[in-house]
C-alpha cells in the first residue's frame, strides 16, 4: 500500500511544472478554466471513475458495476485506453493513469486545461448554476460567480440513497427497483431551461374568509385522484368548467420527470388503486431529475466540447512544443488513434468543424481588408488580388517563429511581445527553447499560430466563391480606405478566429453548432456523406453528398441526446386520470418493443394506465416485392398507433390520423433517399 502511494506521489511530483505551465499557456491563449486539481489514479480507480462518470462517489446501483465491467473489457480485449477524465465542477478534477507516458499526460493535462475552459465558460453548462450565490476570486484578483459543486451534490445524493437503503422499513430491493424506473426516462427532461426543483404541494389548505377555494385549487395543481380523495364529486362538478375535456398541462410538458414528480402516484396491488408515494421515492425521483439536469450538458456539447479541448491540445503540445522532442512522435500516434477512431467521432468532427470556423471567420476578415482597397470590388476580386501576395503578406514575421534564435533583437514595445516576459527570458529566468511563448502576447500567439499559412490551409483564402464575395461586400462600410493590397494586409486582426470560436464555445450546443457551421464547403472538404437502407436491395448505400442531407443525419444523431422526443400531452387522459405521453415525431420510428418497456416503468411513476401515441411507417408486401422488381423503393404508409399499459398488459391499437397529425414535424424529415429512388 505505501509503495502504492510513492508511486504516485513520484508521479505527481514529475507533473508539478506541466501542470502549472500547461494551466499559464491556456491563459496565454485567451482561455479562462476552472481552477483543476489533478489526481493520480492506477488502472482499477480510472475504470471505476469512468463507471461513475468521472466522481468518487455515487449512489448505490447495479448500473455502476455493469459500466465497470464493459470499460474494463475494452481495455483488456480490444485494446481500449483511458487517457483522462474530467468532471464539470469548480473546481473541476481531473484524473491521470499513473501508468500513462509522461507524453499521454501531458497531452491529457492540456486537453483538461481546455475542458475546463469550455465549461467555466458555456452558457448550457452555466444554466445548472444560475441563481447560485457561490463566488470566489480568481486568479486576477475579481469576484466571479461559482460554478457547480458537483462532486458534494453527488456524494450528498449517494449518502441519501444509501440510508434508504439500510432503512429497515424500506426494503433495499423496493429502492433499486424505483431507481430503474427513473433511469429508465432519465434524458426525458426539459434540457433548454434551467434546473429547478418541483415544488412540494402543501397537504392541507386553509379555506380562509373571502377566498376562492376554486382557485387555491388550481395554484396547487393537485391531480384529480387527490381531489376526489378530499372533495365529494358533487362539489368537483360544480367547479369543472363547462368543457369536461380540458386538459393539463396547458401545452406539452417535455419535462416528464418533472411532471410526475409533481403528479405520479404509486400503484397499491393489495388495494387494486392508485396511492401517493412515499416520502423517499418523491425524495429519490427529484435527486436523480437534478442529476439528469446536471449531466444534461456533456450530452448537449459532446462535439464540441471534445472538438474544442482536441483544438487547444494540439495547438499547445505541437505549436508550441508542449511535447518534448523525445515525446512527439508517441504523441502523434496517440492523436492520430483518438481521430481516427470509427462511428460517429465527436473528437475528430468537433475539430474539423472548429478549425473550419477559424478558417472561414480569419478569411472573412483578410477578404474585408482587401475590399476596402480602392478598385477592388467583389465583382473584380479573382482578377485584382495577387492570392500567393497576400500569403507571403500573411507569413508571420521570423522572429514570431524562431524566438530563441532572436531573443535580443526583439522589441518590447511591439503589442507581440510581452515586455515583463522578454526581459525575465533575457536575465535567464526560464528555459525560452522551452516556453518561447512565455515572451508573447496573446496578439503574438494569435500571429504565430495563424491558421490560414499553415500548409494545408493556404488555399483557402484563394477557394472563396463570388456569392460569398457580394454577401461580404453588401454587409460593408466605409470600403475605400486603403491605397494598397499592402496596407490593407498591415491591419488584418490576426486575432479574430479565435475570438470568434470563444463566442461560439460560449452560446452554443452541438445542434446549432452542426446548423450553422456545417456548410457544402465543409462537407466537400472533409468528405461526408449519407447512406440509407434499401428495400430493393436489402443493403446500405449512399445517397447523398448534400450538406443539408449530411446536417439532416448529424443532427439526428444529436437532438434530444440522440434519443426521440417524448412530451406529456395529458395527465387526465379521457377523464380517467391515465397519462397521455405523446411522441414528436420527425420522420424516425420508434422502437415498438422498447416503448413498451418504457411505459411499464412509466405506469410505476404514474400508479395508473399510461398511453403513448406515436407514428409508424408501414409497407404493403406486396409494394415491397413490386420495388425489388423495378429497382426502386416503396412508398411506406404512416398510421397513427396508441400503445397502453395498464399495469397488467399492453395493447397497441390503431387510432384516427386525426388524433397523431400534430404530432408529425413536416418540415423536418432525416430521409435522404433521391428521388429517382421513390418514383
């Protein structure tokens, strides 16, 4: 045990100074991070993080063991690695394998130091926190408000569900299986709005003089299998408004944790009715909507999240050679596995798009200057503008590439150059071969790492279209102010890609990350595509190069978490207090048999029947046969489905398209077959 802990402290001492560095370069280059505390872990404590999700400490449940088990197996059967993981919290941790390269680590430190950035500074990571009256002061001495305090609210969650546990009047087994039934609808909340508690409805009011009970009535929104239970049906009648089929809510609630926290009731099988829940279970059922809440964005950002910490890593390890020489080439074999990983990879995609932005916004800017030269217009640009001129003009100057070669011939008053810095590299303070960017600016580091000179991007500027070119002149003043390409490149702002990629890190999720940034130039440049499913054939082929089509199938992959959308339509179902659940239907099916096991959970949370409405596609054999037969793909038949569980069986029945035509979001549709396909 004690050489266990020599190891590690022999570890973390060798990461003392990558650590303080990797956290003063981030800064350098306009990052603002959580503090991080770095924690030093062996194999077996990483693969029980990972289980966790990234905490120490959890609530008691099978789930954990089970996760436990498959990151262990990738690791020994498929040659999975864990380099890292960070949680959201502030500060944020973060865990290093002892056993990683002292190169995985660095790489590992710097893509945290990112992390953490994106989520000090990302307005879906902030709405957990708003209205937290934490603060700290930071690092320049001003107050600023506290992020979450994740890993106490998990361990505080894990303490209380351990004491129902042990509570001897509460079986352990009865516990387990309520959580199952909440996990089961754990992404079912309303992930756009800030997290709030459900309010406890007080058990009793007081009918005071001069008061309209009907209204007290409708302020604590009781459900009508409480209102019976206290008011004689006489009495109800006579409040009910003269519509019997008015419903609640008043729109769709997405928040389906949240309104059966607020309505759900138990069902008693001894008593063959609905009860109230017991204090742990309402207790337990708002903990874990809060958890829900809290992980709600790491499931919204995935992409750009890993593509933002991808970015900053590999700027900081290879631009500015966080990796030694001896490091380098294990840590081009460690980017080059994470990229290059198959499925759908957030780390490769959020980069590509990332330094797509960088690219597009450092254009615009570079073709603004140029327009402002006189003569030039967007009509004359191609035959006016000399492309390989403006990028020699672009080249950063030697000694921005080559600091330690001109240390003394560098110029303290240049906005580049970081006085204090250069003259503490002068007197020998540091290692300049090792941190030259310790004598920049953040001006300097935005010139040196200038995206459009490096090789594979020095066409880009070049690849711009004239519809481009008029959108970006019709949207400009004042465009004659310069005499000369010359001048006009002397005053291009080599800081503006960046500053528009912390903009877009700050208002962002992947949704409308993918929607606004994933453009035909992107598509064509990073060779994407769709692919369908063919009944004529029986296989996959592609069918499309569109970059709506190619936005259509990613966003897909996103919205909802990836997960279809279900909302609550009606909490007094044909006046018989059963739960109408309504599917949002966007051209993708359910699954059937997993709607019917969820509905069995939901009926646990509800105490009565629940109903799902949905939409499903269906094909006539006899079209299906007929298609292969012509080499085309038959028409499917939409048909609105009710399925119902009412806590013995389930029943799917046909219902009229009028009940489900809301449901169906015609204008979006991820099918991206051709048309000649469907003629």
């Amino acid at each position: 045990m004690n050489n266990d802990r020599f190891a590690k402290q022999r570890v973390a001492d060798d990461l003392d100074e990558p650590v303080e560095e990797a956290g003063n370069l981030a800064r350098k280059l306009g990052l603002k991070p959580y503090p991080v505390n770095y924690w030093i872990v062996d194999y077996d404590e990483m693969n029980e993080l990972i289980a966790y999700g990234g905490f120490q400490q959890r609530y008691p449940h099978w789930r954990w063991g089970m996760q436990y088990d498959r990151q262990q197996k990738q690791g020994q059967f498929l040659g999975g690695k864990a380099f890292e993981i960070v949680n959201n919290d502030d500060p944020a941790h973060a865990f290093l394998q002892e056993s990683n390269t002292l190169a995985d680590q660095k790489a590992v430190i710097t893509h945290v130091e990112a992390h953490a950035d994106f989520f000090a500074n990302n307005e879906w990571f902030r709405m957990f926190t708003d209205g937290s009256s934490r603060t700290t002061t930071d690092a320049s001495g001003e107050d600023r408000r506290r992020g979450p305090d994740a890993a106490g609210m998990l361990a505080r969650h894990g303490d209380t569900i351990q004491e129902y546990m042990q509570d001897p009047d509460i079986e352990r087994a009865e516990v387990e299986r309520f959580i199952d039934h909440v996990l089961c609808l754990e992404d079912n909340i309303d992930q756009h709005v800030p997290y709030s508690p459900v309010e406890t409805v007080p058990e009793e009011f007081e009918d005071i003089e001069g008061a309209d009970v009907t209204d007290q009535l409708d302020d604590l929104e009781l459900s009508e299998e409480v209102k019976r239970q206290v008011f004689d049906e006489e009495w109800l009648d006579a409040q009910r408004d003269d519509d019997e089929n008015v419903t609640f809510p008043a729109e769709p609630d997405k928040d389906v944790l949240g309104f059966l926290r607020k309505h759900g009731m138990q069902y008693d099988a001894d008593a063959e009715r609905a009860t109230e829940m017991e204090d742990w279970q309402k207790e337990l059922l708002e903990l874990l909507r809060r958890e829900a809440y809290y992980f709600a964005p790491q499931k919204m950002t995935k992409v750009m999240n890993e593509g933002w910490a991808s970015y900053w890593e590999s700027l900081m390890m290879t631009g500015e050679q966080f990796a030694g020489d001896d490091e380098f080439i294990l840590y081009s074999d460690h980017m080059s596995k994470v990229l290059g990983s198959g499925g759908l990879n957030p780390y490769s995609l959020g980069l590509e798009i990332w330094e797509y932005v960088e690219n597009t916004e450092n254009r615009r800017e570079v073709i603004e200057r140029l327009l402002r030269v006189e003569g030039i217009t967007w009509r004359n640009f191609d035959e006016s503008v000399d492309y390989e001129t403006v990028q020699d003009h672009l080249e950063p100057p030697e000694w921005l590439t080559n600091i330690p070669g001109q240390l003394d011939d560098l110029n303290p008053e240049d906005s580049r150059v970081d006085s204090e810095g250069l003259a503490a590299a002068r007197d020998g303070e540091f290692d300049v071969e090792q941190y030259p960017w310790k004598v920049l600016t953040y001006e300097g580091l935005a010139h040196r790492h200038y995206s459009l000179v490096k090789p594979q991007y020095r066409g880009f500027v070049s690849r711009i279209g004239q519809e481009e070119l008029e959108r970006t002149a019709r949207y400009m003043f004042d465009d004659s102010r310069y005499d000369s390409v010359e001048e006009a490149l002397a005053d291009v702002d080599y800081t503006r890609g960046w500053e528009r990629m912390r903009e877009i890190r700050e208002s962002h999720n992947d949704v409308t990350f993918l929607d606004e940034f994933l453009t035909q130039e992107f598509v064509d440049d990073n060779d994407y595509f769709t692919y369908e499913y063919t009944h004529a054939s029986g296989d996959y082929r592609v069918t499309s190069t569109d970059h709506e089509d190619v936005k259509k199938k990613l966003m897909l992959q996103f919205t909802n978490f990836g997960k279809p959308t279900v909302v609550v339509e009606d909490g007094n179902y044909q006046n018989r207090n059963e739960l109408l659940l309504a599917h949002q239907y966007n051209g993708v099916m359910l699954d059937i048999g997993q709607a019917k096991e969820v509905l069995k959970r939901s009926f646990e949370l509800w105490g009565r029947p629940v109903n799902l409405l949905t939409i499903v596609k269906e094909f006539d054999d006899h079209d299906v046969e007929v298609a292969k037969r012509r080499d085309r793909e038959p028409e499917p038949e939409e048909v609105g489905k009710r399925i119902r569980y009412d806590g013995d069986e389930v029943t799917v029945t046909d219902v009229d398209w009028a009940e489900v035509e809301h449901l169906t979001a015609t204008d979006i549709d991820y099918n991206t077959k051709p048309d000649e396909w469907l003629a």
